[in-house]
C-alpha cells in the first residue's frame, strides 16, 4: 500500500469508532477495520498486524472509561491476562503466516457455538454484580484464557465471543464485569501479539494510528454504554452482532 491519503486516514477512523464501539459492547469489531484495510491494499497478515495497534488503543481507553465509573477488579484481571499470554504468542506467531478466507467458516462455526450457550442454556443463572465465582470456575476461567489468548494473538476477529462465555458462564461474572475483564485481557495479551507481528511482517503505523484513534473514541463509548446501560443492552447488541456476522461470514466463505 502506498502511503495513505487524507480521506483513507479519515474512513479508517470513522469505521474504527463504530469497530470499538462494538468490540467493547460485544466482539466482532475487526470485522469491521479488518476488511476495510484489506480493501485499501494491504495483505492480510499485514492487516491483521496493524489491526492491533487500534485494539490496543481501544481496550485502553475502555480500561480508564471502567475505572472512572468505579469498576475495576485488578488482581483477577491480571491472572487472567497471564494465561492467556503464552497463548496469545503462539497464536500470533501462527497469524503472521495466515492469508485469505479460509478461516471464515471456522469463525461462524465458533459464532454459532457461542450464541447457543449463550442463549439457549436453560441451567445458567443471573448473578449480581458482586458474585464472587467458586475456586473451581476460576481454575477453569484461567485454564481456558490460554485457549482465548491464542485465538486473540491469531487473529483476534471474534475474540469477545469466546471471552465472553468464558467470564460470564463459566465464572459466573455478571456482564458488565465480564466487559470490564475482558477489556483488560485483551489490551495486556495485545501488547505481545503486536510484538511479534511487528518482528515478523510490515506494520504499518500511521494507518495503524488513525484506526487507534476511532477505535479509542469507540471503545471509551462502549465502555460508558455497557455500565450506565447495563446487561439488556449488551445481550441485544450481542444478539444482533452474532447473528449478522454469521450471516455474512457464511455467505463470503
């Protein structure tokens, strides 16, 4: 890609805003910032690199949106993010080689899984905001970050819809604190997938920075949206999101 114009500089943020709206509020943002990148020229594995400059900007400023509302619970948010780090490294190394669709069916697949244990799970119960989960679900919470940790460091499309099973049932977390770790997760593991992308393939850092920006502005407002709106408003955002890109992942495949 040759350097980027003015107005490409400007669409990358204006699709960022509405990517990190939606990547705090529920995941699939980057299939959003993603595509658009790729429709300006650059290769996959490049988009993919440079995608995770805007991500980590975004689950910053959605990290400081949480605290500033009272919502933070560090020590977990730091284990977790510790398991899912070696995972999220071999996923990367594994990302910097990816290139063309072929992992879009495989994404549905997983969308599909996660709205049906979302959604159709009769035995999971509501938990109030201060539930505390049992030693047994954080075990399993922290083994399976590393799985999560990987899909994020290998292509991070579709992240939140495995993280967000993950905290809300299978550690109890209600989904306002479920959003607050997973923000978290996903910025501290971000940092070393973007390492080794940046070893391994070009980044490009000034398309990089103008999604950052959009992305910043997005996930801030998602972040203020999932407290002040509560759970109804992420389990509708999550519904329509999941279903849409099932849709469209299936029919691009």
């Amino acid at each position: 890609m040759e350097q980027p114009e003015l107005w490409q500089l400007a669409l990358l943020a204006v699709v960022g805003v509405a990517g990190g709206f939606l990547n705090v509020m529920a995941g699939g943002g980057s299939l959003l910032t993603v595509p658009v990148m790729v429709f300006m020229g650059l290769p996959g594995p490049v988009a993919n690199g440079t995608n995770r400059i805007a991500i980590l900007a975004q689950n910053l400023s959605a990290i400081v949106a949480f605290f500033r509302r009272g919502f933070a619970e560090f020590r977990l948010s730091v284990t977790l993010a510790a398991c899912a780090v070696p995972g999220a490294i071999a996923g990367a190394m594994v990302g910097t080689r990816l290139d063309g669709p072929w992992f879009n069916r495989a994404l549905a697949i997983i969308m599909v899984g996660v709205l049906l244990v979302m959604h159709f799970d009769k035995g999971a119960k509501e938990r109030p905001g201060d539930y505390q989960p049992t030693s047994r679900q954080l075990l399993t919470g922290h083994l399976l970050m590393v799985g999560a940790g990987f899909w994020g460091g290998f292509i991070q499309i579709g992240v939140g819809f495995i993280l967000i099973p993950i905290l809300n049932r299978a550690m109890g977390l209600d989904l306002v604190r479920t959003n607050m770790h997973k923000v978290f997760i996903i910025a501290v593991y971000t940092v070393a997938a973007l390492s080794i992308f940046a070893s391994q393939v070009e980044i490009l850092w000034v398309v990089g920075l103008a999604l950052a920006l959009g992305n910043s502005i997005g996930g801030y407002l998602g972040a203020h949206f999932a407290v002040t709106r509560g759970e109804r408003l992420i389990r509708t955002i999550l519904n329509l999101v999941l279903v849409a890109f099932i849709i469209k992942l299936l029919i691009s495949a």
